[in-house]
C-alpha cells in the first residue's frame, strides 16, 4: 500500500500491496477496510487506476520519478525478461540521474520522510537521504527472512544514515504466528513526523510503505487472528486502522484541508504467497507479476477536504486456466498481441479473436500508439541486470556501532535470472 499526502501544509502518500478485490467499497465481503473504505466515501475513489509494472520495485520507481520503468532504468533485459526487482543481490539501483519527487517537493520548502519499504537499492548510494528524502525509518529490502548470516544476512531497518538493527533480530517477526509490531513502530513514527512538521509550520512530504501483506505477512498481537481471512487480512485490518489513525491525526491538528493524501498500491496483490498469506484482485484475471489485469489494476484513492469533492468516482489466480493465456512459459505476443473486452470480460478469460474486424480496429489504434511511444523512447541504463552475493546486506552503515557488521564472500558476479 502507498499513502502520499501533499498540500500547502502536507502531503502523504500511503502505499501498500493490497489487491483491488481487498477493499469493502469494491466488493470485499469481509469489512476489513472502514476506514480506507470512508476514506473513499469522503474522498475520489478510481476503480481504473493502473500501476507502470507488476512488481513492486519498478512499480515504486515509476511513482517516485513520474517515468515508466524502461526510462527510469527499472527493468532489464537478461533473456526475454524485463520484469525484475531489487532482492539484496542485485548491483544497481535508483539513478542519480533521476529526479524524484521530494527532490522536487524541497525546492518548495518541504521536509520528505519514509517510513517502512525504500526497495529502490540497498547499497549507500541509492538509499533515500541519497535521492532527496530528509529522513526515513524504515527497510530497504523486503523482510524476508530469517537468515543465519552463512550465506545471507538478514535485512537492516534504519533510522535515517543509520543501521539499527535488523529483522528477525532487534525487529522481530515470528516465524510461527506472524506476530510483529513492526506496523504499529511505522505508525507512531508517520504520526510523531505529521506532529512536529505540524507545530512547525513547515510543508511536509510522507511516503508511508508499510509491507505487512507482503509475505511473509505480520501482524500485531492486537490484530492477529482477527479477520475472516487468516493472517492476510488480520494485516489488512492493521494497515486500515492504521490510515484511519493517520486521517484522525490530520483532523486532530488541524491540517486535514490543507493536506492531500494519497492511497495505492504497488501492484495487484499476490496470489501464490500460500494459504493466509494472498489476497484478493476481484474479478480480474491473476496478480502480482502478471501483466493481466489482476496485476496492474489496483486500488487507489485521493482524499483532500475541502478540495476534492465527498464520494467522487465511485464506481462500484489461483486455480484459473486459460487456454493460450495464462501459460507458465515466456512467449512473444508483439506481433499477435491478445487483446481483452474488459467492458464485456473483465476476468480476461475470452481472448477477441485475431481474425474478427473488432481485433483488427483496435490492434490498428492500440499500434499506432506503440509507434509513437517507441519514436519518442529514450531507454534508461537497465539497473537490474546484475547480482552479486558482495553486495548484499553484510555492512550497513552503522553495523559497526552495533556490533552487527558480517564479512561478505568474495565478488562473483553473474546475470541475475529472472522468471517472471
């Protein structure tokens, strides 16, 4: 989930990875979402609100610097891939070249904070207070894990420049239930930022990334066991109450009609993470990874009081098989695109015929935009090309006043492989 709040007082974005088919306002039977769901009652809901990739690294790129994957550098071009993301192998990371919205935002005098996943790169230099982010508490990998340090160490949390402590270790995350109170530690420092900026005066810019539906998926105590749907949606739970905290907070000091906020998400949400741990995309075909609808369709809503007008836009895989859609093998579709009726077919199960004069009208109009697209392309350096075992997580600035730092093997780099 992302949450962006912006405004001549403040700004928020809050992004997550939460499906379309997750939100009560959108059908969800499960009423796990009040407060995102009242958000969407007092604010702008968009039922057609798409992501620039499937997966969540490129997907946070694209946000950040308003430019698609292929420009950004987010993307790479190992085999018939492009599709990739950032584990804690990977060499590259965010340009230097690229702008970034806080950079922008400071020029206007705004204070920038992150607060949970960056997912951007992990090492020095592609970290946020390197790309126009004044603070940040928070992750730059995913929490996945635990590791025994052997072969991988176990991903940082840091407090600004600063490593302090790691997951699984000084931040835990049960293995056996999924309790963890990382959410509510993201939660108080979103609020105690909004606090201070506020009695300040001073603009403001935060980008909330909490990761708890990202598997493997935590919760609270207070929420665990909560939900209808096992551990997934007690974290959706937690990750509604928190938005609700966040907007209370906004109206508490006074600043809600001159903050924007912003919902979304990374991309649709996972649907192989295993039982308890996937959510729901609806009715559209597959999730996270997938270029079908059920990837790049996600749940977004803008909320600003005053600004945007009360209940506007409301618009109310597993085990799928599509013959010659959803294969499990890479296959070019560049010159035979398979083109959907998502008015008619919005699960995508009904390829229009190639041979029908509908598929022919809309591969002639759907073309002509590629043409143009492809004459004004500028590609960026590929950032995701390379892995290395050296790279990952071993001496985080700060291990050494901790007593965390680890030796890394020796550099062997190779092509990282990519198969989604």
């Amino acid at each position: 989930m992302r949450l962006l709040c912006f405004g001549s007082h403040g700004a928020f974005s809050l992004l997550f990875q939460m499906g379309w088919g997750d939100l009560g306002v959108f059908g969800q039977p499960a009423m796990e979402t009040p407060n995102l769901d009242l958000m969407a009652s007092q604010g702008m809901l968009f039922p057609n609100f798409y992501t620039a990739n499937p997966l969540c690294s490129p997907s946070r790129a694209a946000l950040l610097t308003g430019r698609l994957p292929i420009r950004n550098g987010f993307y790479t071009t190992n085999a018939h891939a492009r599709n990739a993301y950032t584990p804690q192998e990977i060499v590259g990371g965010i340009s230097k070249d690229e702008i970034l919205l806080p950079q922008i935002l400071k020029k206007k005098g705004y204070v920038s904070k992150i607060v949970g996943k960056w997912h951007l790169g992990h090492r020095e230099q592609f970290l946020p207070l390197n790309h126009g982010f004044d603070q940040w508490f928070g992750a730059p990998n995913c929490h996945f894990g635990p590791y025994n340090h052997t072969y991988r160490p176990n991903i940082p949390l840091y407090n600004n420049s600063k490593m302090v402590g790691r997951y699984y270790e000084e931040f835990e995350i049960s293995e056996k239930t999924g309790e963890s109170n990382l959410t509510q530690i993201y939660l108080e420092e979103g609020l105690n930022f909004i606090r201070h900026q506020a009695m300040a005066r001073q603009p403001f810019f935060l980008y909330w990334a909490a990761d708890a539906t990202h598997a493997p998926v935590y919760a609270s105590k207070r929420f665990l066991g909560k939900s209808q749907r096992g551990r997934y949606g007690d974290a959706v739970m937690e990750l509604d109450y928190s938005v609700g905290q966040i907007l209370s907070w906004l109206v508490t000091l006074g600043i809600d009609k001159t903050t924007f906020v912003f919902f979304t998400s990374d991309n649709g949400a996972a649907l192989t993470s295993g039982p308890h741990q996937s959510g729901s995309n609806g009715p559209f075909l597959c999730g996270k990874e997938t270029t079908f609808e059920g990837g790049m369709r996600e749940p977004a809503i803008a909320w600003w009081p005053g600004r945007i007008p009360a209940g506007t836009g409301i618009n109310f895989c597993p085990g799928q098989e599509v013959a010659g859609v959803t294969t499990h093998t890479q296959q070019e579709h560049t010159m035979q695109p398979l083109i959907f009726h998502l008015g008619r077919d919005p699960g995508e199960k009904y390829p229009i015929s190639v041979l029908s004069e509908e598929y022919l009208a809309v591969l002639r109009r759907v073309t002509s935009v590629v043409e143009q697209h492809q004459k004004t392309l500028i590609p960026g350096q590929p950032q995701l090309n390379m892995c290395d075992l050296a790279v990952m997580n071993w001496s985080p600035p700060g291990c050494e006043q901790l007593g965390k730092c680890l030796k890394p093997p020796p550099s062997q780099p190779w092509k990282c492989d990519w198969p989604h």
